[in-house]
C-alpha cells in the first residue's frame, strides 16, 4: 500500500508542476548602443553560416528575382502592379543580402 500511495503522491505533484504556468523572458541589450540597430549581436557561428551560405543564397535569389521581374514586365504592367512585383521579386531579397547585419535574422535598418 505504501508503493501506491507514494506513487500517487509523485503523480499529483507532477501533474500540479505540469499544469502551472512558465513563464521564462529572456531579455536581451542592444548592444550596439544605436537605435536604429535592433538586432542583437549574433554569435560567431551564425555569422559565419550567414557569411557562407544565406549571404550566397540571397544574392542567387536577387538576381533571379530580378530575371523573373523582366520577365514578368508585360503581364505586371498590365495588370497594374509592376511596384509590388519589383518590391516582393528584386527589393525584399535584396535587402535581406545587402542591408541586414552579418548573422542578423532580421533587418536592423528601418527606413522603408
């Protein structure tokens, strides 16, 4: 009876540990001191990723981007959106490999 009452014991007091709330924030520093600059600073080994592979792949997608854009001159100014053409095939990517910070997720400049 003794196994069973502290299995009991160590079921209830799981499932209460289970059912309460976590609550973690990790808060992060700019650590550049810039405003504009809300990245945070990546680690060595994100650089280095960004630096060999995204970076590469970017600028691929920019000018591919870019062809697809020509390409799709003629049906895009037909239908009137040649701005949102240009902006989602040649400026997004383009901005990803050129404005972003080395190993930054996202871009840390804010002027659109």
């Amino acid at each position: 009876m003794k196994v069973f009452r502290s299995t009991a014991v160590v079921l209830a007091l799981s499932t209460g540990l289970l059912a309460m709330p976590a609550h973690a924030e990790v808060v992060q520093q700019n650590s550049s001191g810039d405003p504009l600059y809300t990245a945070d600073a990546p680690k060595a080994y994100s650089m280095m990723g960004d630096l060999l592979i995204a970076r590469p792949l970017l600028i691929g997608a920019t000018v591919l981007g870019a062809a697809a854009f020509v390409v799709s001159l003629p049906f895009t100014a037909a239908g009137g959106n040649v701005g949102e053409a240009g902006k989602a095939l040649v400026v997004e990517p383009g901005k990803a490999a050129f404005v972003r910070c080395l190993g930054c997720t996202t871009s840390g400049y804010k002027k659109d």
